[in-house]
C-alpha cells in the first residue's frame, strides 16, 4: 500500500513526530486550524481524536478534552466534514484515532469510504482486537487505502508484536508504559530495555513511542530508539491555556524538536 504514511517513512525514517489532538476542542470550528498550524510548525504526522464518551486508556487531560468536544457537539460526520477542509491546504498525513464504538455506529464499511474519500490515511483503534481486523474489516481498510495502527506495549508478548507486525501497513505505535496517557518524566530503565527490545527484533514496520512524550528531553529519547514519537496529552494542555493558538503551537512544536 502507497499512502502518504509509507511515503512518509519511505522518505523519512527517522525524528519522526506526530501530533494528537481531539477534534473539536477546544473551539469546535478549531481542528482545521490546529492542523494547518501543526504543518507549518514542522510535525510530520497529524492524529486526530475522535471524541468518545468513555476514553479508558486515555489519562485526565485527554478525557477532559472528550469532554469538551462532545459538548461542543462533534462527531464522526462533523470530523469527516472538517478533516475535508483540512485536505484543501494540509498535505501531511492525517490518521484519525478513537474507540471502535463510534466507529461501528457509524457502520465500518461507510466509515471506512467515507474516511478515504475525505483524505484520511490511516486509523488508530486501540480496542479493536487484531483477529477482528483480520477476518472482518482488513480488506475493507485496504480497498480504501487506510493503514491500520496496531498499539504494543511493554507486556505485549513477542509472538503477538511479530503478528502485529505482519498484519501491519505504514507504522506501530509502541506505548510507553502499561498505564494511561499523559505526560510522566524521563524514560525508567524498564521502559529503556523495552525500547531496546522492539529494536533487536527488526520489525518490518517502524514504530513510534507514545504515552509520556512531552518535552525535547523524551523525544530524543524516543527518537534514539524507534523512528520518532507521538505527542498528546502535553499538546492538549497547551491548547487548553493557549490564547494565540498559531504562536503557541509553532513555539510547542520548536521546543519538542528543538
């Protein structure tokens, strides 16, 4: 498959970031901003979240931002609708990332159509279990040139990250830690020698580490390690403060990549 997510890591295989945000938050009308702001700024992949009522894995900044969002009357045909606009001037990747529950209301197959036909690249479900995506929903992403992102993490089982790894087109994204999203500190040495695992095993795919990225310090970490790193609840935060967001995310995104 030839998306702009394999282009990307074709052309750029390392210092990779990408970027979360919720749709909707904090204005509703602010998700087509906050991704022509992202690109100008220098990120190289933009994820999107699709705003949920219950987001379990996700820590209290990001569930805050659901919250928002939900209020601000967002959903999947408002998202598909903007994610259109952004299309008109962003050329980055875009992956919309969220639960499978929104997501299967909608219908699968219409969402998936409807996804690609707006210039989304790629789709991160986190619960969908990967013999679902195998049996029922692979050739649907597929036909519509959708990477699926498969989450791993530190008790992911080597057999299971080499399946992960074959059912895989454009990137994995490897969680940090067994917890919640949200900015943590400096990388542990459990975390290092899990990093340093994901390395020996040369997957087929890149991965990016996600969960706990929020500064420059953990990004050249994450960097050194796999081929970049995914920013989100640290990000948020910052939306949530921000008064000028077009000087607030270039000033973000140049103190991440310094």
């Amino acid at each position: 498959m030839k998306n702009r997510i394999t282009k990307l890591f074709d052309r750029k295989p390392n210092n990779m970031l990408s970027v979360f945000y919720t749709a909707g938050f904090p204005q509703p009308d602010d998700t087509v901003g906050i991704a022509q702001n992202l690109e100008a700024a220098g990120v190289d992949i933009i994820e999107i979240g699709i705003p949920f009522s219950d987001p379990i894995a996700d820590g209290p900044v990001i569930q805050y931002s659901n919250k928002i969002a939900l209020g601000n009357g967002m959903n999947l045909k408002k998202l598909l609708d903007q994610v259109k606009e952004i299309r008109k001037s962003v050329k980055l990747p875009v992956i919309l990332m969220g639960y499978l529950n929104p997501v299967m209301q909608y219908g699968v197959e219409r969402f998936c159509k409807e996804a690609s036909v707006a210039g989304v690249d790629g789709l991160i479900l986190p619960d969908m279990p990967m013999d679902v995506y195998q049996y029922e929903y692979k050739k649907i992403f597929e036909s519509n040139e959708l990477s699926n992102t498969f989450l791993i993490s530190p008790t992911t089982s080597e057999d299971r990250i080499r399946k992960i790894d074959a059912a895989t087109e454009g990137f994995i994204y490897a969680v940090s830690a067994s917890s919640t999203t949200g900015a943590k500190g400096d990388f542990s040495e459990e975390q290092e020698d899990y990093f340093k695992k994901l390395q020996k095993m040369y997957l087929k795919n890149p991965f990016l580490i996600g969960f706990g990225i929020s500064d420059h310090q953990t990004f050249s970490k994450a960097c050194a390690y796999g081929s970049g790193a995914i920013v989100g609840s640290a990000f948020i935060s910052m939306l949530r403060k921000s008064v000028d967001l077009k000087h607030d995310i270039a000033k973000f995104v140049t103190s991440i990549k310094k």
